[in-house]
C-alpha cells in the first residue's frame, strides 16, 4: 500500500460526521471554491486573489486551511 491510499483510509474512517469527511476528501482534492479554484474554472473574480482573511497569500486550499494564521485563530 502505497502513502496516498493511507490518507484516502484515513479520510474515509468513520472518524468525523460524513460531511466532514466529503470536505476533507474535497480539500484534498483541491475542489473547494477558493479563489485560486475558481479562476481555473474561469470564473472572473471582481476582487483580488488574496486571501479574505489575512491579505498576505493567495487563496489557495492550503493557504487557508494550513498556512492561514487567521484561519487558526477562528
């Protein structure tokens, strides 16, 4: 078994609520509607990419759920 089906086991363990898990395995992805997400998708944003939170990084999945300090804060 290889590191990624570890996560995938982990994710889908009963551990939380099953709408915690489908967010997780979303954020996993890389599906969540960040702004970085929804420029791919090629919907215009009429404001900055920066985060809404802090201002200091693009609004990715990770900077919001990882690297945020203000997102940790909530």
């Amino acid at each position: 078994m290889d590191s990624t089906n570890g996560i995938w086991i982990f994710v889908w363990a009963q551990l939380a609520l099953l709408k915690v898990e489908v967010f997780v395995w979303q954020m996993l992805l890389g599906k969540i509607g960040v702004k970085e997400e929804l420029v791919k998708r090629g919907i215009q944003l009429n404001s900055s990419l920066l985060c809404i939170l802090c201002n200091l990084g693009m609004e990715t999945c990770n900077h919001l759920f990882v690297e945020c300090m203000k997102t940790w804060k909530i």
